[in-house]
DNA sequence: TTGAAAGCGCTAACAC
DNA sequence: GTGTTAGCGCTTTCAA
C-alpha cells in the first residue's frame, strides 16, 4: 500500500529560505507584506521541499477548516438512486469550489449514524453543514443545533413549526411547494379532469406535506370538498409511485387524473397505468413533480410537470451559508446558547416553481 | 443562521471537575488508569458541558484523523446514474463505521478539481484514501502518491504497467473482468451463437480494457479469429448502449449475440433491439457485466449477466487500508520517498465472478 | 494513580 | 518589512 510521509514543516522551510517561520506563513498565505526577493526564495524552499501546509495545526489557530460538511439524511441507497440528491449536490459542489471550499459529503444509513454525524460536526471538522432530507422525528436537527455549527436546510425543517420553540434564526432555502402543488392541480382542473388523486411523497417531509396542501387547497375551492380515497401516501420512489397508482386504480377505477408528488412516483404510476390499459393522457392524465429532464423527457408519453431549480437550490444553500460565515467573522464569537443573530442573511428563500406542459396533461 | 458556538475546552472540564487536563484526556480516551470515583467526576462534567474534543487539536499531536477519503475520479452526474458507486459505497461505509472511522467523499468534476483533492489529501485531514474510476491519463494517482496519503485503488490502476515505473507497492481490489468476460462469451457460444459482437466500457479503464481482453480471448480460441466490426467502443451508461447497439446493427444486421461490458449498458442494448423489432434472446441473446440486482431483474427480459459482488470489493478495500494504517502505526514513521513496505498486506485482492443465468441469453 | 510540563505545526500580535 | 513570541487544545512523557 501506497505509504504515509512524514511532510515537512514550516519551521524546515523557514531554515531552507533562511527566514523566520512568520515570513513563510505570510508568503504562503498570500503573501503581502513581503519583499520580492525573499518571498521567490520562500517559495524556492516551499517547492523544493514540497511542503504543504498543516490543516489541523492551522485550523487550530485560525478556527476555520475552509471545508463545508452535506449532510443527506436517507440511507446511501436512495441517495444515489434519486437523481434530486445530484442535481442539488452540483449546485451546492460548484458554489463551494468557487469560494476554495471543500465539500465533505457524510453519508447516513440510520439513526445510530446521525450520533456519528453529529459527534463528527461538533468535533470542528467543518465550518458549516447543508443538511437535507429531514424527516418530522429525526434527532438530527437538535443534535446539529447542540453541536453548535452553523447549518443551512435545504427544505423547509418542519420540527418545531407554529410552536413558540420554533428558532427564528433558521436558515433554510426550499421552492414553493404548495405554489406549485397548486398550479399542478389547477391545470388538471383546466382540461376538465374531475377525479383528480394525488400520489403523496412521504408525509412526515415537509415538501410533500406541502404539496399535499397545495392539492387540497384548490380541490376544496372548486369542488367544494374532495373524496379522500383519490389520495395515496407513497414515498417519492418509482416502485412507491407503482404500488401507490394500483391501490388508486383499485378504489377508484374512474379516476381521470394523477397529480404525483414527484417525478420518480410519476414514473411509476406512468408503468402502471400502461399495465392497465389505459392511455395517458386520454384517459389518465399526470403530472409530476421536479422536473428532472432526463426522466421528464424520456418517460412515455414525456411528463408534464411542476419545475423547480433544483441546482440553483443546492447553488443558494451554499451561498448563503458561506455568506453566514464570513459575516461571522467579523463579529465577537456567539456564546453557547446564545440566540441567532437577528436579521441574519434570508432566513428562509423561497424558489418560485414553473408548470411545464409536456404530453401527459 | 444557526450560529457558531465556543465550545468548551479540556482546561474547562478539568477546572469543573476539579482534576488536570492529563486525567480528563485519559477518561475521554477509554478512561484506564484511573481510579473510579475521579472518572466519574470527570465524566459527569464532560456531561454538563457539553464537551466535545477539538479534533484539529488531537490531530495536530496523535497525527490520526479516524477518518477516510473516498475519491471517485467522475463527474457527480456519472456517480449519481451508477448504482455501481452507491453500492461500493455501501460496502466501504459499513467497514469504516465498524471501525469508527469517517467516511468523507471527495467529488471532482473535472482534472481542476483532482489538484484541490490532491492538496486536501496532503493537508492531513484523513488518514488514507480509497480512489476509484481511474483513466489511464488520469493525474490523480501522481497527485496522490504526492500527497503521501496511504492509498488503496479500487479497479487496477492502469498508470505504469508492464513498465519498471510500475509500483509494486501499490495496493488495488478488482474483480476478475477477464475471466468474467471469458465466461460470459463461452455461455454465448454454448448457445450456438456465433456473431457474438461486444459492447465495451471507456478503454482508458482496465476494467473495459480486460472485459474486451476476456472478449477476445474466447473468440479468437473458438472462432480463430474475430470480426472487428463486431466491436463497438461505448462508456458504460444506458444512453451510450443505445448508440453502440444501433451502429452494431448497422454495421452487421446478422449479430445474434452481444456481450455488453456492464448491465446499464445491457439496458441500452435491449432499448432499441427492442425497437428494431429483434426478440431477445430469440434472435439475439445479450449478457451483460456487474449483476445490478434492481437493474438486471427489473430488465425486459430479466439479463443474464456476469456477478461480482460489489459491495464485498467495497469493503475490502476499506478493511485493506485500515490494516494497512493500523500495521504502520506500529512501524517507524516512512521517510519520504521511501518504497512502499514489501510484503505489505495483499498488494492486490481480486475477487471472482459467476455467470447469472436469467432469461436473455 | 495523578499532575506538571513539553510540544504537535501553525498564525497573529507585537516588537524591532 | 521581518522576526520574536505567545498561544490554539490536545496528548504524552516524566516525576511525584
């Protein structure tokens, strides 16, 4: 196996050059300050030694670690099998390399990992933390606050809302679900569907509770009330989207519409109601959620859906954590159990989201 | 934004519990030596504030990290489509939790970030690195032996075989490509097909290169010698198994078998025989490479294929850095440029592979 | 068994 | 401009 090495220090550079460690440090971090001559002899030294700085010796003093930890709460599995996760992670991936920082990607496959995660957070590995994929009881938040590292949510966090615990001072960044939710169902409405279902993501998220409202908003508004049976919980998968549009097409064979929480579930009820013989849109029309193109595009017949920004969400996240933590810097450090700081950049952006007409609806 | 918080130091809990820092590190590190009721004291004041040992600190003086770089050399978009990666993850993440490590995933989307992965590698933050998805030309494996990070590859390394340069030190987990190509290409001849074209991988991969090598081998014993039109160069996705198996049929409209070099590019292949209007495995039988249980089973007909046990490879390559981390704690620290220690464990593991059969050859 | 003290490699005041 | 020096928070001899 390839060996550890012994690198060399500072303090063989600054021998090497025949300078003091402090005008290695400053050649090496920037370099201004330091006379011409001596800063190419520094360098010299620096080459010719192949020396790299310390980052634990450095982080020890300077607090920070120029690195930035994502964290997906969902088992690897589904990470790497929805294509959501990737489109975010390019987004918030391209922000970082922009500013020289690394992204540091903590996978977890249960409940016993986020203690893992947590402890990882908290032992100053990073200077901050993405976090998404919340689910309603993960411990995961409350374990992140009490590590005390600045965090970004990508989705509206749902612990805590409408109750007075709820911290103001969150940072988060999700796209208009109910908006969108809406313009989905008022679509179907538009080209007369009636028996509109709705194909639910897993309901202890936020984005598919919202959507959920979305749904049920403007059923309630234009037919007054609507048939709970039209509505399965599924969970944001193509196999879910399958069994979830057989249960539907079992208790209500009349149905002449699906609004499903994502495009993946679209998917899914797509195989589906193809299995069944019925033709999409004529019979059954669908729409999805997302709009991740190369599902969208290639489903048959190609998916009207809900768009959202997906990289541009992962991009902001990003942003604004990095924005947090420079503004930080120039403040006095915040006391444990201090309360945000108010005002702090956006606490929450809201992406707007786009019906796209394809051929399904 | 959630904000920053000062943690509490060892001095802290040391002054709270009454005791030295030396008697806090020695409870916080497994706690032996020292006497009961002044560990809990210690204990219980690690408790109440909260305490969390500052990493970088530890770092700086142990030189460990307990934690692991994984490297994948593609672009995210590539690593999020492969179920490959995720399940090799899979594999690596269950052997680093066991070992209390952390697994910290380093993407590059391009040869600009393979200098950022380099300087991380060298920073010390981890204690050794997993890299796959090589290319030949790839700088990464220079970078790294640079880095003077302990290194085990996953795939041959393709970079100074056969040549002096080659470092015999170097170690690599691998399935046997050859060997699984041969197999899959006799099963194809056994079934009395003679047209037998082959799909590859990116040859600028040994596990293409060896798959195509396997190819040959077994045409050129059986056949004498093999048409050259019957092999296409593709890389490994769904998208590029459709091209290669349309300018197959172009090029010879009489195949009536194909070996494709893994099971996304079998998809691709099976898309548009389908299209052609060409049964499988009636008309033309196709085997693809990897066994991707959700993909192979799930195909239309479910593929035969050739199975290596992907998880398993992650996992060992995990195990065969971390023993190979563990052994050189107890040596003397390696000089740099020093040859890798002979004789360290397993150089290289390759594991086997099986023929699966389902029902499209 | 416990504590005192040295020092890991670096940055940042502060002198010069 | 450049060097000197005091730590950052921790582990680890070495003495007690």
């Amino acid at each position: 196996m390839t060996e550890a090495v012994s690198r060399p220090t500072l303090e063989a550079v600054a021998a090497r050059a025949g300078v003091s460690r402090a005008t290695v440090s400053r050649v090496v971090n920037g370099g201004d300050g330091v006379r011409e001559p001596l800063a190419e002899r520094v360098r010299r030294a620096v080459e010719e030694l192949g020396y790299v700085p310390n980052q634990a010796a450095r982080s020890l003093v300077t607090r920070r670690h120029d690195a930035v930890a994502v964290v997906i709460a969902e088992p690897e599995t589904k990470v790497f099998a929805d294509p959501f996760f990737a489109l975010q992670l390019r987004g918030i991936s391209k922000e970082l390399t922009a500013h020289d920082n690394q992204l540091v990607l903590l996978l977890t496959e249960g409940r016993a990992d986020h203690v893992r995660v947590a402890r990882y957070l908290a032992g100053g590995h990073v200077d901050g933390a993405l976090v998404f994929s919340l689910h309603l009881d993960d411990p995961l938040p409350g374990l992140i606050q009490d590590a005390g590292v600045p965090t970004v949510f990508g989705g509206r966090p749902g612990w805590g809302e409408d109750t007075p615990a709820a911290d103001p001072g969150v940072a988060y960044v999700d796209c208009d679900n109910r908006g969108g939710a809406r313009a989905a169902v008022r679509h179907l409405l538009d080209l007369g569907r009636r028996r509109i279902a709705h194909i639910t993501g897993p309901l202890d998220q936020t984005s598919a509770a919202d959507r959920l409202d979305g749904y049920r908003d403007v059923m309630a508004d234009v037919l007054g009330e609507s048939d709970p049976r039209l509505v399965v919980e599924s969970d944001f998968t193509p196999a879910g989207g399958e069994r979830a549009m057989r249960e539907l097409l079992d208790r209500c064979p009349d149905v002449d519409a699906v609004f499903a929480a994502n495009d993946l579930t679209a998917l899914g009820a797509l195989r589906v109601l193809r299995e069944s013989g019925r033709r999409v849109p004529d019979d059954v029309a669908v729409v999805g959620f997302d709009d991740m193109v190369p599902v969208t595009e290639q489903a048959e017949p190609p998916l009207t859906t809900v768009r959202q920004d997906i990289e541009e969400m992962g991009r902001l996240m990003a942003r604004l954590l990095l924005q947090g933590l420079s503004d930080g810097r120039h403040r006095p450090r915040t006391l444990p159990g201090a309360p945000a700081v108010p005002g702090s950049p956006g606490t929450a952006v809201i992406l707007p989201t786009t019906l796209i007409r394809r051929a399904s609806a």
